[in-house]
C-alpha cells in the first residue's frame, strides 16, 4: 500500500477586506447580557476587552448564519443584513456563494459549514447539471477523511502503451514511456501574466509542498523561483522552445501551446524538446468547435499529455454567445468518447481546465473523461481577489497583498487544497471508488439532468405535442 497522502492545513487568517453575504448588526437596545456568546459556537460574538461589562461588535468573518444569535437574543437587538458589496461580485457562473466558500476554505482546510442550510437549486449549467451517485455512503466503513479505508487520489501522466510486447525469451521487448505521478489531480494554471513576485512564489511554494505542479509562461519564470524548476511547467510556443534551453534542461514537463507548425509534425515537436531533456511534453489546446477531431490527430501522432482549455467559465472559446457553446463539461465527454471509439483512449492523459471553481469540479470532471484538472482562478480568491464577470471578467486584487509573507499566502494555497482534498475523497469513498485513476470516464457513476430531463420530461410533453397535432 502506498503512503498516504496528507496535506498539512492551519488556520492562516488574511487581515483583509472581504466580501461577506450578512453582516450582523448590534442594536442600541442590547443590555449585554451575553447570551448571544453562549449560543454561538464560531464566537461571532465577544465581550469587549477593555470593558468586559459590554459587548463588542459582532465578527462577521466568522459567522455561518446559523441565525441562532438572532432568535435567541432576549431584546431582539441583533439584526442581519445582505452586505452591500455581496450582490456585485460574481456573475452567473462565479456565484458569490462560491468566492466566499472559497475564501473561507482557505482560512483553515476545512469544509464549511453553513448552518442555514441550502436553499439554492439543485441544478444549473455544466458541472452543476450533474448529480453523483452517492449510493456506498451508507457504508459504515467507508471515511475519505478520517482513513479507515485507504482512497489513493494519485494520478499517472504521460503516453501509456496499448499493449506490451514480449520475445520467444519472455524478456520485455516494449520500451515503457516515462510517466510522472502526483498525488492530487490538480495542477496550478498560472492565472495571470504579470503576477507579483510575491503572489508567483507563493503559487510555487504551495505547489512544491502539495506534490504538484505550475503551469507558468517561461517568461515568467525569473531566477528568483528557479530553484523550484522541478515544479514548474513551462508553457511556451513552437517557436520558442529553442530560446529557453535553460529553462528546458530543468522542468519535468513542458507545455507547447497548439499552433499549425506544432501540429503538422507532434513527433517532430516532442523530440525537438527532448533534445534539452526527457520531460513530457504537453500539448494545450483552446477548447473550440473541432476539438475532438483535433485531439484525436493529436493522440494518434503520438501525444503524450493533451490539455484542453476552456474559458474561465468554463465555456468553449470560439462560440459566439455564451447560450451557444458548450460547457467543459460536454467538451472532455466529446473528446473522451471520440477516444474510447477509435480505441486510443488509454495511450494518452487529457488535462481539463477552464472553470474549475470547486472541488467537486474536479471528480465531475475525471467521471466525464479527463485524467485530471487544472484551476486557476480560486488560487487567487484564497488570497483575497474579487472576481467580477459583468460586464467583462475582472480580477480585482486587494490592496497590500505584497506586503503578506509568502509563507502565509502560500499556506492559504495549501489550505484551499486541503479542502478540496477531503472532499473528493468523501466522493470517492461515497461512490466507493478506492483510485483516482478508476474515476475517468465513469460517467455510469454520474446522473447528467439534461439526459434524465429529455427521457422523463420530454417524452411526456413531446407525446402531448403529437397529441395535439
């Protein structure tokens, strides 16, 4: 049995200004009486230090509108209101439910709690159209978290052989291709270019301490982290490979971006990296309109890694309006079932990325076909950034960021995936899958609302319209 994998989380709050959906407000007919302190557990509520005969002003940062202060407070004196601020952030794919579970999963690597309860719907587009099948939660046995059964969550990247090949001797005739294990199926895509020394090391150092990997333009890559090369995924174009040799000769893996020149000789391009080093080579491509097609040729000349990026919705990137494109999550079932026809798809690993805001994204996205998944932008709301989509995307970083330690910012990184990894291990246990790896394209695993929708509903309403013709 392999070791098993442990992210260390701790509390690291951020003295920052962020958005909160209620803020609670004390009135001026509270007598401090203190019952508001016994009944909260989160301790939204204290006395003040320098008084201790009156109350302080309520900590919003903590509560999880459990509402319990409210209906027990004796005078009615507590109030709750929707912050001002929480209806403008977001948009209709980052909802700012989400940036703040985001945010609070990055304050200690647990999974929040909310105490109101949900009261959201219980369906929406992409990854939120599908339903997991939880049926092996019942199983007493069964604790992602606590570990009385072992879930391995590592993933293998790089060209698998379809079959080995031995001699009259029995000896291995086939040479096995280099692969490269981690332990969570999550790589960092790089969010921005430009990033802050502090924010860039901050990325790399977490990633360094999760087993993972940067997905980092080369240019970007300055001498100051270049001593974590071995977690760093230079990204770079056809025409570039020879201008970074350096960079090259140190990374594990190297991403090329799709370009006509790339695709018209993979072998050609694979090997014109490997001249500097052994690293696997990536392939990304803009989740577009003839996708799988292009994936497919990709596969069959020899690809070893493919990543395909969606927009940071999540959405195809050459559709005109947003109704119109599909989700990634119609795109990697595309491409993986355009694979599995054709018989290839095991030689090769398929990266997904674009809209990967929560960790349940994550095993959606290995049911629908992908191996693993890259995230960029909630990287960035653990360490305080605003996300604004209307009316086009903005990331508004807060002021004085810089001036954090990177140690802090980089334990928030590690606190936010901590987070996502207790979750998807209670995935996996739930659906009673022990490996990572047996996720991918177990969709069998998976309730997809559009199908049920149009095999329930739609047979009943389409029988009524025939009716009426």
């Amino acid at each position: 049995m392999p070791k098993k994998y442990h992210i260390n989380t701790k509390a690291t709050p951020l003295k920052l200004d962020y958005v909160y959906k209620f803020k609670i407000v004390r009135g001026e007919n509270c007598i401090n009486c203190g019952k508001c302190t016994k009944v909260c557990i989160y301790e939204a509520h204290k006395r003040r230090q320098d008084d201790p005969r009156k109350m302080a002003e309520p900590n919003t940062v903590v509560c999880r509108n459990c509402f319990r202060c409210i209906q027990e407070c004796p005078r009615g004196a507590l109030e709750k209101s929707l912050d001002v601020d929480y209806s403008k952030i977001g948009g209709v794919f980052w909802k700012p439910d989400n940036l703040l579970s985001l945010w609070k999963q990055a304050e200690d690597g647990s999974v929040p709690v909310s105490g109101a309860g949900y009261r959201g719907p219980f369906t929406g587009t992409g990854f939120d159209s599908m339903w997991t099948d939880m049926s092996e939660i019942v199983r007493p046995t069964r604790d992602g978290i606590h570990g009385r059964e072992y879930i391995n969550t590592a993933v293998e990247l790089g060209r698998k052989l379809n079959h080995l090949t031995f001699d009259t001797q029995g000896r291995l005739v086939s040479q096995v291709p280099r692969t490269i294990n981690i332990a969570l199926p999550v790589l960092f895509d790089y969010p921005l270019e430009n990033q802050s020394a502090v924010v860039k090391e901050a990325l790399v150092k977490a990633a360094v301490e999760l087993g993972t990997y940067v997905l980092m333009p080369a240019a970007e890559i300055t001498s100051d982290i270049s001593q974590y090369s071995k977690s760093i995924i230079p990204c770079l174009s056809f025409y570039e490979i020879d201008n970074y040799e350096t960079v090259l000769r140190k990374a594990d893996m190297v991403s090329i971006e799709y370009s006509e020149p790339a695709m018209d000789d993979i072998p050609g391009t694979i090997n014109k990296v490997k001249q500097y080093n052994h690293a696997l080579v990536i392939i990304r491509i803009p989740a577009g309109k003839n996708i799988e097609n292009i994936v497919s040729r990709l596969a069959h000349e020899g690809a070893e890694i493919i990543h395909i990026a969606a927009d940071y919705r999540g959405l195809e990137i050459n559709g005109v309006e947003a109704i119109e494109r599909r989700t990634l999550k119609d795109i990697i079932r595309g491409v993986h079932l355009k694979l599995v026809e054709e018989g290839i798809r095991d030689e090769v690993t398929i990266i997904a990325s674009g809209g990967i805001a929560m960790a349940e994204y994550v095993p959606k996205a290995m049911l629908c076909g992908a191996d693993l998944t890259a995230t960029d932008i909630p990287l960035l709301v653990a360490l305080g950034v605003r996300v604004y989509e209307e009316p086009k995307k903005l990331l508004v970083f807060p002021e004085g960021l810089d001036k954090f330690p990177v140690a802090i910012l980089s334990q928030r990184i590690i606190n936010l995936m901590g987070a996502w990894h207790s979750q998807f291990l209670e995935m996996m246990g739930a659906m009673g899958i022990r490996e990572a790896r047996r996720l991918r394209g177990e969709s069998g695993r998976a309730i997809f609302f559009e199908e049920i929708d149009r095999d329930t509903f739609g047979k009943l309403f389409r029988k009524r319209e025939k009716t009426n013709l």
